[in-house]
C-alpha cells in the first residue's frame, strides 16, 4: 500500500513540474493569451450575430407608440366581434391539429379537431383520470409483488446458514492478490 501511494506522490510531484515548466515558459503564455483573445474575438462576433437575429424589424418598433383599437375584441375564426356579440377565446393547441374554443357563458369548452369534430374538454379529462386510475392500480399491485419478493429474499438470506462465509472467502482471496502484487513489486527484477 505505502508503493502505490509512494508512486501516486512521485506522479504527481513530475507532474506539477512538467506544469510548473510549461505555465512558465513566455511562448506557451503568449499562446495561451492568443487563443484567450481569439474566443473572446469568436465570442463577441457570434454575440453581435445573435442579436442582429433576435432584434425586432424597424417597422414592428414604430408600431409600438401605436394605439390598438379602442372596445375591438377578436373572436374565433380571427374576426371582429360586434358590439351585442360575445367575443369566443379560439386558441390553437401547439404541436397539435387541435383548437380549443372557450365561450365564457358555456360551461365546458370544446376541443375541435382539424377535421371539424368537437368534444367537450370533460371528456378528455375524463379519459386521463381513467387512465390515471388504471396506471395507479398497476403500480400498487406492481409494489406489492416486489415487496412480497422483497420478504421472501430477505427470509432466505436470513435462513442461510452462514451468508457472511462467501464474503469473507472474497476477501481473503483480494487481500492474498495484494500480498502477491507487492512481493512482484518489491523484488528485484
């Protein structure tokens, strides 16, 4: 044991003097500061890039000190809404072929397909607390199971008539390899 650490020391003893040589030698800092200056140079480059993309059009920022219409309210479809109608919220689900459409007089809200078919937001919070359901039964049985086997494992360890004997032959046998590694190290060659 005191080999190893004696090699792990003297590794890192030429190691940080290897370091030392190289951290202190004037053309490996030059090419240090070099390359330092270059991802910096990279670095501001990419950044002015970004923000020539993310930058707002002139025209949308002269749009800003505009007024929107005063009592106008859009409705589904994109359309104005007259002044005796109530304004229906329609919003496209992303990632879906989906809308969902929210009258504020209505109770449940529909989801409409982009095939035109509507169905109440209920039933698909519905078909989710079913399949929640379902799954929470699965896994509560599931724990069971395992905890049962969990018992049973645990009674045969118990039962054995000497569990520590395998482990104790294990380290016997590392500790014989160790002896046999420092005698092949300490010998001369």
């Amino acid at each position: 044991m005191t080999v190893i650490l004696q090699t792990n020391a003297a590794a890192l003893t030429h190691l940080r003097t290897l370091l030392t040589l190289v951290l202190t030698n004037s053309e490996v800092r030059k090419l240090i500061s070099d390359f330092s200056l270059m991802g910096r140079e990279l670095l501001a480059k990419g950044a002015a890039k970004t923000a020539e993309l993310v930058a707002p059009p002139e025209e949308k920022l002269r749009e800003v000190d505009q007024s929107a219409p005063n009592d106008q309210f859009i409705t589904e479809g994109g359309r104005v809404a007259g002044p005796n109608e109530t304004p229906i919220l329609e919003v496209k689900i992303p990632g879906t072929d989906k809308t969902f459409k929210s009258h504020p007089r209505e109770g449940q809200s529909p989801i409409k397909k982009a095939d035109g078919n509507e169905r109440p937001v209920g039933e698909y919070r519905d078909k989710v607390q079913e399949k929640y359901t379902e799954v929470k039964g699965e896994v509560t049985s599931r724990a069971g199971e395992a905890q049962g086997e969990g018992k049973a494992h645990a009674k045969d360890v118990m039962d054995a008539d000497q569990p520590s004997r395998a482990a104790d032959e294990k380290k016997q046998g590392m500790l014989d390899k160790m002896k046999q590694l420092r005698v092949s190290l300490l010998s001369p060659l």
